[in-house]
C-alpha cells in the first residue's frame, strides 16, 4: 500500500480517469485499525474483492461504475456493512468505523 | 481425499507448532505479508519468484522445484501445511502446485492467515532455521492440470467452472477489484462455462462451508458431477482453491486447473468468447 497522506491514500502513478476507486481508512476509537479486512460485495451481495488494511488502516479498490458494499471484519468487532457508488474518473472516499 | 485428510483447523495448527514432522508454509499474494509477521515457524514461498519461471510462462522445472524445497528444508516425508492471504488463494495454488511434483501429504490451514489474524492468534517476525534436505520431486501431474487445447475441446462437454466474480464473468471488469483494470486481453468467459464465484465456496472468515452446502451451490450452478470439469479463473489462483473444493474437499474423480486461465484464453486468437451474464452456446 502506498503511504498515507491527509484526505485519504495517495493517488500517485493511478490513472484515475481510467479507475473507479473506492479507498478509505478503518477506525477503531478514532485510531487506524492496521489489521482488518475490506471486502467488496456487488450490487448483488456477491464477493468482488478483499484486502487488508494497511498499518495506517487504508484499503483500496478498483471497481466499476455503480453500487457496492464495503464489508469490513476485524479481531473482537462485529462485521460492519457500508454502502458506497463508484464511478470511473472519481475517488469514493469512505471512512469506517468498527 | 476427503476433509479429513487435507484441511486442518487454525486451533490444529496451534496445537502443532512444535511438531517436526510439520513444515508450516506461507504464500501469498502480497509477497511481503509474511515479512509483516507470520505463524511460529513458518517459510515463506514467493509465487512470483519461487514458484514462477522467471523468463518463461510457466512453472519452475521439476529440477527446480526439488532445489527450492531442498533449500528450504522441507523433505518428502514431512506434512506440509499451507497457508496465505486472500482467504487462501495462493496458499490453494500452492498446495496444488505440491500435488502437481508429486507430495503425499499436504494440507490447508482452513481460513488461512485471515482466520488466524481474526482469531488474534500468535504472529510472529523471527525467521525458522531448518535444515536443508534432498528432496525429490515426480514429473508433472497433468491430470490436474488443463491447458488452452484442454479447455477449448471442453466447451459444451465437460464442465467449465469460471470462478472470477460475476462482474469478470460478464466481462463488466478485467481483474479482480483489488487490482488496477488496464489490461491487453478480451473481457468475457469461456462458452459455456459456468459461473461459480470461488467465494461462494468459503465463508466470510476464509473458512470452507460444509460439504452438503458445496454439492448444492456448484450442482445448483449447473455442474454436473458425473463429468470431468476444469476450472479456471485469472491467472489460476482461485481457481486452485475451487478446485481444492471440487478435488480434495467434495472427491471428484478428474478435476483440472487451468492456470493459464483469462490472461492466456482472452489472449488466444480464433477462440470463442461469450459476453454477459448467462453461459453461452457452444
């Protein structure tokens, strides 16, 4: 993962205008939680991807246009469900908190 | 083969750490995740580097394999467990990668390191001293592995089993969302194939579901059991863990991975292509 930065992750060397990212950072008690796991659902409640965060807590995804949910799990929280739209050409910017 | 002999638990696996008949192995996607902190004991196997031709597309030779296995210290008679990232992708590709040079008993740590991470079981940075070995590997087992030729003769035949998300499937995204889009090959799956998401396998915590569930999902998916099938996803890592499921879970007779998969397929020139979300005609 690249180095976080303030506003969200870095975007440098992504092609933006050809991506419809969905990134964020997860938060537990306004702290980063470095070892959770994203998932991405389809608009149908499908898997599309998973990732771990990073030590600062950010995750990142590549997705298409559209409606997803961002299902983060972590140690000793309940799953927690957000929803999001991407769109290629912007950054959905999400924070979570478990 | 059945649940019993080739999956473990992550509490086994605890209970197992001091055991020296067992070498504990990850591999994941994210080359560095093992770096970060890894189960007591643990080598790391790099896919891109270890398990990859580094001119060639294709596997390290059996020469190879058996120089790398020696190395690290892992014999023919040792239990090897595999585990990894991504709900066991490359940890599934790799134990199939094992069968495929002939080791008897290899295992999967079931739900991998996710499962172990959301446990808030012990990880760990010190790297494990192991004495090498002479490891000796058989040829290439071809019959769980499928090649293009393989795969078009089997286009309303056997069962085809694409195991990519439905958004690949249909042709709406080229790789997995994680990933960034831009690729050289066609959108799309293989006529006739079905669509049989690998997570539909696995649970939210990385774990296999029950066999009774497996049987309903791929057979309600339209594969049918008495045919030999081939699966297939990307780049062959998923479609390891599909068929584990398929092979080593469920003991089908003659299951395949095709790991030249999309990026070789939607690569090929003269090859039909479906578009969209239903099957295709053959």
């Amino acid at each position: 993962m690249c180095g976080a930065t303030e506003g969200g992750l870095s975007l440098d060397g992504i092609d933006v205008k050809k991506e419809a990212v969905v990134q964020g950072q997860v938060l537990r008690d306004g702290e980063p939680v470095g070892n959770a796991y994203v998932r991405l659902l389809d608009r149908t409640g499908e898997f599309t991807a998973e990732v771990p965060t990073s030590a600062s807590g950010h995750f990142r995804f590549f997705a298409g246009d559209g409606d997803w949910t961002l299902r983060t799990l972590a140690p000793k929280a309940d799953p927690v469900d957000r929803q999001v739209h991407a769109q290629v050409g912007s950054v959905a910017e999400v924070s979570i908190t478990i | 083969m059945s649940r019993d002999t080739t999956l473990v638990t992550a509490q086994w696996v605890e209970d197992h750490l001091d055991d020296p008949s067992i070498v504990l192995v990850e591999v994941d996607e994210d080359t560095t995740a093992y770096d970060k902190g890894h189960i007591k004991g643990a080598i790391k196997l790099d896919w891109t580097t270890d398990l990859q031709d580094q001119v060639r597309r294709d596997f390290v030779s059996k020469e190879q394999f058996e120089a790398l296995l020696s190395d690290r210290g892992v014999g023919n008679d040792h239990t090897v467990v595999l585990y990894g990232g991504n709900n066991n992708w490359f940890a599934a590709y790799a134990y199939w990668y094992f069968k495929l040079y002939g080791h008897s008993d290899v295992k999967l740590l079931d739900g991998g390191r996710k499962k172990w991470e959301l446990d808030s079981r012990e990880l760990v940075s010190e790297l494990p001293a192991r004495e090498k070995t002479s490891y000796t590997a058989t040829e290439q087992d071809h019959s769980i592995r499928a090649f293009r030729d393989d795969v078009v003769a089997a286009i309303g035949v056997q069962n085809l089993v694409d195991v990519r998300s439905p958004d690949e499937y249909a042709g709406r995204l080229l790789a997995p969302a994680h990933l960034p889009q831009e690729q050289a090959q066609r959108a799309g799956h293989v006529p006739t194939a079905a669509s049989v998401p690998w997570s539909k396998a696995a649970n939210d915590d990385g774990t296999f579901k029950s066999d009774d569930e497996l049987r309903t999902i791929y057979g309600d998916a339209g594969v049918d059991f008495e045919k030999d099938t081939i699966a297939y996803c990307r780049i062959g890592e998923r479609s390891s863990h599909t068929w584990f499921v398929l092979k080593e879970l469920l003991g089908q007779e003659n299951v395949k991975n095709y790991d030249g998969s999309w990026t070789e397929y939607g690569s090929l020139v003269g090859v039909p292509v479906a578009l969209g979300d239903e099957p295709g005609q053959a």
